[in-house]
C-alpha cells in the first residue's frame, strides 16, 4: 500500500475520535481490503472512482439521514440529582454548571443515557459511539470512559464499569 493511502487512514482515524461527522470515502482504491479497511475505520460509506453526481448525492443525504439529531420531544432531555443534559443540542449540566464535553464524549454519555441503570455492553457501545464493534479493543473504550468520568466530576461516578460486559449510568429514573 502506497503512502497516500496510509496518510488516508489516519485522518479517517482522527476524524471518528475527534468528531461526529460523517465520512464519505471517494478514492480510486478499488481492492476489497481497501473498502473493508474503510468501513472498518469508521467511514459511513465508501464510493469508487468513477461515480456520477447523482449517485455521490444519493450516498450524501443517506449518510445525512442515518445521523439526524433527534427530534426534540420529552425524551430529547436527561435529569437526575446530579446531571442534566439536553441530547438535542449536546450541552450537559452538573449540578447546574454547563461542562464541555467532546463529540465523542458526548456520544458515549447520550448511549449510557438512553438505557439509564440499565448494562450496556461494550460492543453495543461501541457501534453506537464509534460506529463499528471493534472499538472495544487497545483500550480506546476504557480511555474514552476515564475521559468522560473526570469531565463529569461527581456525576462520572454514576458510570459504573460492569466487568467483562459493559457499562452503565447507574442514576435512580430520571427526574
């Protein structure tokens, strides 16, 4: 494999740690390692050279639908004694202090949110938060749970390890 493909994975790589955007492939690379190699790093679809507009359009607005915001309705807000966070619009409050958290950190806390007291496992997790199951392996899960813990201060004690499974956010029922 030449350079410009290896310089390719690493910013596919960067781009799922650091953002939640989606990622459309267009290369030339037309061998299956390539394509699974792509998917595998996160990329929301893969296009080999040529395509039309049409095509590059129709693949756009699936990716754009597939990660919609959700619609803002009873569920779109998180409430507990310790922590509130709106998951419209990706902003968290402990004990009434807005913190910033990272995409990817967002993401984490939203799926541990959506199931609250309840297990997740670790490759539910990581389909949600990276898109892709093997995300659970070299520690990327544990460093990202150790990031969103200390971000959270005394609501990062609520996200409870359950080991050799998954994590949950162990908070009574929303408020």
């Amino acid at each position: 494999m030449n350079s410009r493909c290896i310089d390719g994975w690493r910013v596919l790589e960067t781009v799922q740690v650091f953002s939640n955007a989606g990622v459309l492939v267009l290369t030339g690379l037309d061998c299956e390692a390539s394509r699974v190699r792509g998917l595998q790093l996160g990329a929301d679809d893969y296009v080999i050279k040529p395509f039309s507009a049409a095509e590059l359009a129709a693949r756009v607005e699936a990716i754009l639908r597939r990660r919609s915001l959700p619609r803002p309705d009873r569920d779109s807000l998180y409430e507990d004694d310790l922590l509130r966070v709106d998951l419209v619009h990706q902003r968290v409050w402990v004990h009434g202090t807005e913190i910033g958290l990272t995409p990817l950190e967002f993401r984490l806390l939203a799926a541990l949110l959506r199931k609250p007291g309840e297990t997740i496992t670790a490759a539910e997790l990581a389909r949600e938060v990276w898109h892709e199951p093997r995300a659970v392996l070299g520690g990327r899960m544990k460093v990202a749970v150790k990031s969103l813990r200390s971000r959270l201060g005394e609501a990062g004690s609520m996200i409870e390890s359950v080991r050799g499974f998954g994590y949950r956010y162990a908070a009574d029922a929303p408020a």
